[in-house]
C-alpha cells in the first residue's frame, strides 16, 4: 500500500481507529504519528506510511532502515 498524500493517509487512519489531524499539524508530524501508532501493529504498513511508498516502492535500503530502526 502507498500513502502518497494527506487524503490517503486520512482514509487508512480512520480505517485503523487513528485520530484526526491536530489542528496546525503538518502532514509529516501526522504521519510520523501514525506510523509510530501502527509500528506494533503493522510494521511494514508502518514503514509504508513512514515514506508514503508502498514496500515494493521503496529502495531496499530505506525499507531495511525503517523496518530495524521503528521499533
């Protein structure tokens, strides 16, 4: 799955009970938090909305450094 914007990102959130976007939050703060919420839930979902690439997308290297260094 990829999460390329702010809209994408919103319709996973609500999907995984995550809350709306504080007001004035950026959506990089945003999706921090939110892949921070699902690094035990999900951790390659998590390292997908990390970058906003699917895993497929993501150089080898990114995905590694996400996947060792989220938890």
């Amino acid at each position: 799955m990829s999460f390329p914007n702010m809209e994408s990102l919103r319709a996973r959130t609500k999907q995984r009970g995550f809350r709306e976007p504080l007001e004035g939050e950026s959506e990089a703060d945003y999706r921090t938090s939110f892949a921070d919420f699902m690094v035990k839930v999900d951790i390659v979902e998590s390292s997908e909305i990390r970058s906003g690439k699917g895993w497929d997308e993501q150089d080898p290297s990114e995905l590694v450094g996400h996947l060792l260094f989220s938890r």
